[in-house]
C-alpha cells in the first residue's frame, strides 16, 4: 500500500511550480535599469491575484488562485522594492529581481500540474498509450495537452500524459520487490547505518540506482550535503538549515511581512531567490529552476506516505516543510556549483559541451554525424536544451530523478558525464534520426523525442551505454579529436 | 512536399509576450495558455501560399530571457523576416522595442523584413499600449505593424502571411539575392519546373533550382 500511495504522490507533485520552467541566472548586464523601474511600476498596479491574502492549503486550490496569473504583470513583487533597497549588491539585487519577475510569470506553472492532475480519473490509472491519452476531451483537458506540447509536440505527435511523466515507476506500474531488490535494499541500509559511511560503497551501490525508500538520505550523503560520519549528521543539518532560514530572514522576509503561507511556488521562489543572491556572478538562466524539482520531489517522498492523492503541503508541520526546502537549496546549490560556467555570460559551459557533444557524435555514429550535416542540421539547434536543463526536458521526471542517482554517484556526473549520456541519447534514436529526410522532420524530431513511457529500464541502458562511451573516450581525448 | 520558396523567420520580444503562442497558433491552430518557457530556442514550421505558390515558412521561436540572448542572436543570420512582439498589457515590452530593434538590425542581412507585433489585443481592458503607439512606431521605423491575438487567434494568420508577402513582393523586385541562403530564402523544387514565370527580373537565379 504505501508502493501504491507514494506512486500517487509522484503523479501529483511532480509538477511543482518552479518544476517546470525557468527562472534564474546571471543576468548581464549585471543591473538592468529596466528592471528596478518595473519593479516599482508594477508595484502601482491593482493586485489582482487572491492568493496573497489566502492560504493556498492544496495544489487545487491553489492553481484556482492563480488560474488568472499567465498574463498578469508581476504583482507579487509588491514588496520588493523595499527590500531592495536593504540588499548591497547591485548585481545581486538584478539577478534576485529577475528571479522574482521570472518566478512570478510562472505561477501558472501548478496550474497546470494541477489541472493536469484534475483531469486524472479518480483512480488516477496511468495512461499508457498517447491513443489513449488522446481520447480526453474538454476543454481543460486540451489545455493539459497543450500545456505538454513544448515537450512533445509541434505536429501531431503523441501527446505525455502527465501521470507517465510524473510517476517514480514504468508506466506498467510498481512490480512487487524481487529478492536482488530487497538485498540491495538491506545493503543501503547498513551502509547508511554504519558508524561511517563508506562513501565509495555508497557511490558504488547507488550507480545502478539507488532504492526509493533510502534515496533522500543517500542523496544528502552524495552531494555532499551530509558527512559521512553518523553522529555528525543531525547536528549538520540543523546548522544548514538554521543557516538557509538566516538568509531568508537577512534578505527575503521583509517582502512577505503580513504572510508566510508555504506553498510550493513560494518554497520555490524563496530557494531560487537566495541562491540568485548568493551567486551574483553566475547566470540567471531559466531551467535552473527546473534543477530545484528533484531534490524537492525527492525529500518530499520522505514525509508523504498516506493521503498523497490529496496532498496538501500544508499539512506538513512547519519544521518538516522548513527542512524540505532548506535541504532542496543546500543540495541544489552543491550541484550548480559543479556546473556554474552554464549559467554564466554567454553560457560557456554549455557551448562547450554542445561542442564535444558533436565531436563524440563524429566519432562514434559518423553516419548520423553526416545525417545531421546533409540536412543542416546543428547541434546547438537541439543539445542547447539538452544541457541547460539537464534533459529534464526531454524525460519524464521518474526518468530524471534515477539519472540522477547516478550522476551523484558519478565523478563530475552533471558537469561531465552527462555528455556520454546525451550522446547515448542521441544515438539511441538513430534510427528514427536516419529515417527523417529533412530539417525540418530531423528537427520536430530532435525537439520531441518520444520518451513518454521510458522508466528505470530505459535510463539504465541509457547509463550503461554512457559509460562505455565514457571508458572508450574520456580519458583519451584525442580519440573523439578527429 | 514540393514548394516554391521556403522563408526563414525569427521571432524575437520580450519575455511572456506570447512568442511562442503565436508559433502554435500559426502552426497547430490552437492556444496553450501554460506552457514550458522556451529554453534557447525551438522550431516549428507551417506550409502557406501566396500568389498561387506553396511557401514554406521555417520558425524560430527565440527565449525573450535576456541571459539566452548570445544564443538568439546567431539566428538573425539566415532569416528572411522576423516577428517583433511586444504585449499591449505591458507597457515595458514596449518601451524595450527599440534594443531589440537595434539588435536585430545589428546582426541581420538588411534586407529582413520586420513585422511589429502588439500581441494580447484580446485584453483589451488591460491594455496600456494604445494600437496608435504602435502603428506611430512601426511607421518610424519601416516596420509592418499589427496587432493580434494568439488567444483568439486573431490576426496571427494574417501577420505570418503578409510578411511572407513582403519577403515575396521583395523578390519580386529583385531586392532579395535568393541564391544567397544567408538571406534566409530558398527556392523550392516546384519552383524549379516554373521557374521562368517567377524570377521577376532577377538574373541567373536558375542554379539555385534543385535545392531544398
């Protein structure tokens, strides 16, 4: 039973504000005038939205109040400027003020999960096929589906459902434990339990996957966020998140005086805001948003057992919400610290990597190389998302969290060996890839590449041919130099 | 699918102006009033046809975040025309028009043809751009200029179309090198068979003929 509630929670939560889309970066020039005039002009303009004055108590509820925020300005930098003025860095101020206004368009973002997650029938089976998926009918549900056109489709192309997108599981659903699963399930635990953890095991056994029950302590542990040493751990964490709740109350709090309702967008809002302040040199790029989900997803499953259909993040006590959304920073920030020069001017990290992308491509399938060449196809055309978000984009979110898992695992996993699993991920389309005989077709391809139903079977074929890659060419550049 | 002339665009504005909405009104015929923010950018193409002939309109739909601005920018090469869109309901989308104006000059061929978008007429009530301000700018600057609705669809047919009339009406002329691909133009296989009806007085087009 508690297989089956958990499943539901991830239908339900997956697509948390901020889940979604972008927000932040680093924003050159470093301070826009543009921006603080804005700020204080919308400031002037009639608050529209309810949901200031009104706890938010479900994701429900919660996209009925912001159902009319898509194209409202940005009301909800009311307090702002004030707060403006009390932080000292120019830069900082820019990057956290784009944060802000980005964030604030994307209210809508639960909205949509929330609508999504309406639709569902009540028994909230999963959709297995698009066919299936195709059949709904009102107008809300053509919203859903227009909601996932930007993953899926330009064209008619099948169409996610959002349940396969979301769930932690296959779309066939959770299989009972196997015996290996239990046993590795039992090896976790004793290594998590140990006096000091080995860090290299943990690596080790979680390369293949770490088991759902014992991934957000295995995940505190990968990043870093956590020290091995068991006694350390408590007293760590309440420091960390004590530190992370100095920060909001130094720079954010004096925006919301009157209200401190958690809901997921403000969770959301308040960790991209700080980390925008604390990073002024880095980008403010949106899809780094997205990188907050898993983490929030992840640490969430720990408190969620019953009752997730109609989850309410309310319920929660304030201490567990607050340790959620502290340890979603500390982990996040770990992670963009790898991979920083993504999100700088110009995006460097990026076009690097869309680089040697295209290189490993010319060496290991020249035959979609040339494919690509023939048709004009560039590399950046597609792999720019591929690496800004993560292929968050491009994968159901169950898909992104297992990748994960490896990637913590993994030396430089997000900054490094995400290139062998973006080539891996193109090649494994190469078929489809050969078959289309124009840019245009290699390109609606490229943008909605079919990967509604992939689960942990998939990724794990993904990883593995990854790591071949990686064994044959990383450490000898000069074999993918041609 | 044989056609005459394939035309480039680029659709360019501030965040949240309804860039992409246009693109999938235009493409798929319908509005999505939630959607992922565009990373970078993305693609969508739709067939039209003017004076008789198939066109091919290709589509870029740009980031409006000013952070994917290096990545946007290498797209004005090799487009025939662009969308400029602001929203009428925000008044900064507007005032900004003239950066992106000067950036799209900046690294486009000349001759692009630039359509001004006041995209949201449909929020009328909400409106801080009046339609003059709009028709006053784009006068100033050779701009087309209209005012559409992605969310009810109004004007966005028309606005795709007559810039792919004016991109036509140019080649007409002979303003337009359409052997040059960096104008954002090819001639289409259909138009190889036809080819002398069309050219207008370009001279010695013809080799460009095969291509697609």
């Amino acid at each position: 039973m508690a297989a089956e509630s958990s499943k539901q929670f991830w239908k339900r939560s997956a697509k948390l504000p901020g889940s979604i889309q972008p927000v932040y970066g680093a924003q050159h020039p470093p301070l826009d005038p543009r921006l603080t005039k804005n700020f204080i002009k919308e400031r002037s303009k009639g608050n529209t939205l309810p949901l200031k004055n009104k706890k938010a108590s479900s994701f429900h509820e919660f996209a009925r109040n912001t159902s009319d925020a898509w194209d409202i300005g940005d009301d909800e930098d009311e307090d702002f400027s004030s707060s403006f003025q009390t932080l000292n860095s120019k830069v900082a101020k820019a990057t956290a003020a784009q944060v802000l206004e980005n964030h604030s368009k994307l209210r809508v973002k639960p909205e949509r999960a929330q609508s999504a997650l309406s639709e569902m029938p009540t028994n909230c089976k999963v959709i297995k096929s698009s066919s299936e998926a195709q059949l709904s009918r009102s107008p809300e549900d053509a919203c859903v589906r227009n909601a996932l056109h930007k993953q899926q489709s330009l064209p008619l192309r099948p169409i996610i459902p959002l349940v396969a997108r979301i769930s932690d599981q296959n779309a066939s659903g959770a299989p009972p434990m196997t015996v290996r699963e239990k046993t590795r399930l039992e090896k976790f635990r004793q290594l998590l339990s140990s006096h000091n953890t080995d860090l290299d095991e943990l690596r080790k056994c979680s390369w293949p996957g770490v088991p759902r029950e014992v991934r957000p302590v295995t995940w505190r542990l990968l990043s870093g966020y956590l020290p091995a040493n068991k006694e350390r751990r408590k007293l760590t964490l309440q420091r960390k998140r004590e530190e992370y709740f100095g920060f909001i109350e130094q720079y954010y709090d004096s925006r919301n005086e009157e209200n401190h309702q958690d809901t997921y967008r403000q969770i959301f809002e308040r960790i991209l805001f700080i980390w925008a302040i604390r990073h002024p040199a880095s980008g403010y790029v949106q899809g780094i948003n997205d990188l907050v989900t898993p983490f929030f997803v992840v640490f969430l499953s720990e408190h969620v057992e019953e009752d997730v259909e109609n989850f309410d993040v309310t319920t929660l006590s304030q201490d567990v919400l607050r340790s959620i959304e502290a340890d979603s920073f500390w982990c996040m920030s770990k992670l963009l610290d790898g991979i920083q020069d993504n999100y700088t001017f110009a995006q460097p990290g990026i076009q690097k990597k869309v680089k040697a992308l295209e290189e490993l491509v010319s060496r290991i399938d020249e035959q979609v190389h040339n494919h690509f060449r023939k048709y004009e196809v560039e590399y950046l055309q597609f792999a720019f998302r591929w690496m800004n978000n993560l292929l968050m984009r491009e994968l159901p979110l169950r898909c992104t969290i297992r990748l994960w898992d490896t990637y913590q695992s993994e030396p430089e996993g997000f900054s490094h060996f995400h290139l062998y699993v973006c080539a891996a991920f193109l090649i494994k389309w190469r078929k489809e890839i050969l078959d289309e005989e124009d840019f245009q077709g290699l390109l609606m391809l490229l943008q909605n590449l079919p990967t509604i139903h992939w689960g942990n079977e998939e990724i794990g074929l993904l990883l593995a041919e990854a790591y071949r890659l990686k064994y044959m060419f990383a450490d000898a550049p000069n074999h993918y130099r041609r | 699918m044989a056609y005459a002339y394939l035309f480039k665009y680029i659709i360019i504005g501030d965040t949240g102006v309804g860039k992409s909405c246009l693109l999938l009104q235009f493409t798929d015929k319908r509005f999505q009033p939630v959607h992922d923010l565009t990373i970078g950018v993305e693609f969508g193409a739709r067939m039209i046809t003017i004076d008789g002939k198939q066109i091919k309109l290709q589509i870029w739909d740009t980031a409006g975040q000013e952070s994917f601005r290096s990545i946007t920018r290498s797209y004005y090469r090799g487009a025939a025309g662009a969308l400029l869109v602001y929203d009428i309901t925000r008044r900064d989308t507007f005032n900004h028009l003239t950066t992106w104006l000067e950036d799209a000059r900046q690294h486009s061929n000349s001759n692009m043809v630039i359509m001004l978008i006041g995209n949201k007429s449909d929020l009328e009530s909400r409106r801080e751009v009046k339609k003059e301000e709009g028709e006053a700018f784009a006068r100033e600057h050779g701009l087309i200029f209209m005012e559409t609705s992605a969310k009810t669809a109004s004007n966005v047919e028309e606005a795709f179309i007559n810039t792919a009339k004016e991109i036509y009406e140019k080649i007409q002329e002979g303003v337009f090198d359409i052997n040059n691909e960096a104008n954002g133009i090819k001639i289409g296989p259909q138009h190889a068979a036809s080819n002398a009806t069309l050219t207008g007085n370009q001279g010695g087009q013809q080799a460009g003929g095969g291509c697609c």
